[in-house]
C-alpha cells in the first residue's frame, strides 16, 4: 500500500518522524529514499526524539556508515551516501546491525537492492524549496 504526505516544512517533517516513532518497534528496517536534501535525515532525527532521544545530538552517519543509539530500544542509522554500487554495499556486515531486537534506518537504502527485507519504504520527493511530497510504502501500516 502506498499513502503519501506533503510536508511544508522541516519542521512539519520532523513532526511527521516523531508521529512514525510510534508505530516502528525493533525489528523493523526502513529505507529512505529521496536526494541530498530531500530531508531524510530530518525525518530520522524526528524518529529518534519520538523515541526520546534528543535529536541535536544525532550526527551524520555518512561518515561512520552505521550509528548505533540507545533509546527506547537499540536504533542502528545507516547511511550509504558515500557507497558508489553494490559490491561494496555487499561487503557491509548486514547481520551486525539487522537484528529482531534494533531499529535500523537506512539513508539512500535504493542502492540496497534485494538483499534486505524492508519493513517500510520512504521515498522523498522535492516540490519546492520547503515542501515535500513523503511517500511511504509498507506492510506494516
Ligand atoms: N519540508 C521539508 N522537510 C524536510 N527538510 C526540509 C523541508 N523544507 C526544507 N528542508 C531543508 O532540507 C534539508 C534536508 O536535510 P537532510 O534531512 O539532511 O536531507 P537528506 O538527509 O535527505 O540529505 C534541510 O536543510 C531542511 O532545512
Ligand atoms: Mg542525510
């Protein structure tokens, strides 16, 4: 099933994170998708306060590949901006951080091909400066 939103905002889609928190639980994985700037990472922050995290201290993984945080229960944020193809996205040791008792969000999860079993997909897309259309593609809702 798809359902979409239209965020106006940065804040409306932070607030829209926050909302998801409530229906994500360990086990979950979830690929977002959407251009540099589209506002994934803004979601996940909003994700992580929802799960009573403090959302200014949430760093960018794009350096670290996985961040792990230790909220409700253990939230791994992956973020595959820097992996150019599938290979090397082989080459992540997927069975470390996909586990029934985490959380794992996935920035640029499109160049996850098959391999994973998402529970939701988000999909991102640009209509203006502020606005955004959120796409959610799922299972589970
Ligand atoms: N409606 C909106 N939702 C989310 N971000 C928005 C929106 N409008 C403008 N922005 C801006 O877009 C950028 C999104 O950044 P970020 O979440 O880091 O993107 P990504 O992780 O997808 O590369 C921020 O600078 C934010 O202020
Ligand atoms: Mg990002």
């Amino acid at each position: 099933m798809i359902r979409e939103i239209i965020s106006h905002s940065e804040e409306e889609t932070f607030e829209i994170g926050n909302n998801l928190s409530k229906i994500l639980s360990p086990g979950d994985v979830v690929g977002f998708k959407g251009g540099l700037g589209a506002g994934k990472t803004i979601l996940i922050k909003g994700i992580l306060e929802g799960l009573g995290y403090d959302s200014r201290n949430v760093v960018s993984a794009s350096f670290v590949i996985a961040q792990e945080y230790k909220v409700k229960y253990p939230v791994v944020h992956i973020d595959l901006y820097r992996f150019e193809n599938n290979e090397e996205i082989h080459y992540i040791d997927w069975d470390s951080y996909v586990s029934l008792d985490k959380l794992v969000l996935i920035e640029w999860s499109e160049k996850v091909k098959d391999f994973l079993n998402f529970s939701l997909k988000i999909d991102i897309n640009f209509i203006s400066q502020n606005e955004r259309e959120i796409k959610f593609d799922t299972k589970i809702i």
